[in-house]
C-alpha cells in the first residue's frame, strides 16, 4: 500500500465515524439505548458514568480489526482511523466541553467555541426527546441550534397536550 492509500482510509474512516457516531447517538442513545446514555445527561458525582460503557463496546471493533488487520493491512490502517477518531472524539467531548480529567480551556471564536457551543445545547435538553445537535465534529450554528430547540419543545408539547 501506498502512504497516500494509507492516509485516505484513516481520514476517510474518521469522516465515516462522524457519521456513525451522529447517527448512533441520534438513533440508539436517544433510542432504545438511553438506559446508559441518560447517565450523560445528568448530574452525577464521581468521575465514571453509565454512559462510558459505550465507549468500552465501541472500542472493541478496532481492537478485533487491528489483529485481523496484521493479516489484511487495509483493515488496520482503518482500525487506525477509527482510533484516531475516538482521541478526538475523547479531546473533543469530553476534555473540552465536559472538561473532563481538569480540563480548563474556554475557546473565544472559531472552530472548537462553535463544538464547545453545539455540544452544550445538546444538554440543554435534560432528557431522552427533543435534543439537537447530535454530531461532534461538524455543528450548527449555535441560531440554527437554538431555533431547533425552540421547534422541538413546541412539538413535544404539542404531541403531550400540556
Ligand atoms: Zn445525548
Ligand atoms: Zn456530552
């Protein structure tokens, strides 16, 4: 394999994972998986939450693709990319936003202010319906957000009748 072929599999799974990941947070954690993710959502003391379980499961599949991958390199350089999405995935979320292991860094403009933003909007919703932004990489405009939440509760009050 080429290093270009090598560099377009880890950064194409890394753009591949946000997808995967948005979709699963959408879908399952905001679904029929919200038994472990609640735990995210709210308060708690102590350093572990029942939504770290995710990460365990998650961290699997790269791990069988890397020994695999010792006999078809194609598929560890893509257990690499999953990796490398999960350590921005774990600076992103939870360093940045959660400030998680004592973290400290409040970005003023650009890039990771827009993340640090989108992200806390995610929690601005306390339960399992009506979140917004569910990606971690790519984010709204915190106006689009806000409008979306805003559209959100109105049709969960709508759908209870309260
Ligand atoms: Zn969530
Ligand atoms: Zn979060």
């Amino acid at each position: 394999m080429t290093w270009f072929e090598k560099l377009a599999i880890v950064i194409g799974m890394v753009l591949f994972m946000e997808c995967f990941a948005w979709a699963t947070h959408r879908y399952v954690m905001h679904g029929w998986g919200w038994g472990w993710h609640k735990s995210h959502h709210e308060d708690h003391d102590g350093w572990f939450e029942k939504n770290d379980l995710y990460a365990v499961v998650f961290a699997i599949v790269p791990i069988v693709m890397f020994v695999v991958g010792l006999w078809w390199p194609p598929l560890w350089w893509a257990a690499l990319g999953i990796t490398v999405y999960g350590g921005i995935y774990a600076f992103v979320h939870d360093m940045l936003v959660h400030q998680r292991g004592g973290f400290r860094w409040v970005p003023k403009r650009g890039y990771f202010k827009r993340l640090l933003q989108a992200h806390r909007l995610h929690h601005a919703v306390e339960g399992k319906e009506g979140t917004v932004s569910h990606g971690f990489l790519f984010a709204r405009s915190p106006s689009v957000l806000k409008a979306q939440l805003r559209a959100n509760a109105e049709r969960l009050k709508a759908a209870t009748g309260r």
